[in-house]
C-alpha cells in the first residue's frame, strides 16, 4: 500500500544530531518531490527542508547550515541530518511527498531537544 514511514526520532541535548529517515512504498518514488515538515505544539505544520526530483534542496531559514536534506530514490527514501539542534527544534516531524495529485504523508517523528 501507500505508506510513508518515519524513523530516528527520540530525545537529543541541545547542540547535538539526531539523523531522520523516510521509507516510501506503493509510490514512483523518483517523481515526487519530498521533504520533511515539523509541528510544535500550537504552531502551526512549517516546511523544514525539501528536495526536487531533480536532486535541488531547498531549506527554512531557520535550519540553514544545520540541517541537510537528501533522497536516495533507488532506496525510495529520503533522509534529514540535524545538527547543532536547540530546543526551538523539538517538534513532530513528517514527511512528505508532494506530486501533481496532491500529498503524502508519514505519521510523524517526535524529536526533543532537551537538556
């Protein structure tokens, strides 16, 4: 079936990494654009990181030069590393995958940045 499946979440100290992984099934993986998103308590859903099928990245200003995003479309994953993590950064992240028919989406992640 369609699934997007996210892993790597847990609890991290502030200036740590936490690495997040993607698995996507029952899709063409390689034509969709993906990228990961994250919701904080009462805020609302925000765009992280993203890449195109043609391998361009683009990213929040908020994690630039932290966070990089990749896709591996053989392996139909797409990962996020997250360095120099804050606090402000604890949220629910999920995934998404994003073509012409609409959007996809993982259940969710939870990462603390916590001390």
């Amino acid at each position: 079936q369609v699934q997007l499946v996210e892993s790597g979440g847990g609890l991290v100290q502030p200036g740590g990494s936490l690495r997040l992984s993607c698995a996507a099934s029952g899709i063409i993986f390689s034509i969709y654009a993906v990228g990961w998103y994250r919701q904080a308590p009462g805020k609302q859903r925000e765009l992280v990181a993203g890449v195109a099928t043609g391998g361009s990245t683009n990213y929040a200003d908020f994690v630039k030069g932290r966070f990089t995003i990749s896709r591996d479309n053989a392996r139909n994953t797409v990962s996020l590393q997250m360095n120099s993590l804050k606090p402000e950064d604890t949220a629910v992240y999920y995934c998404n995958a994003h073509w012409l028919n609409g959007d996809l989406w993982g259940q969710g992640t939870l990462v603390t940045v916590s001390s």
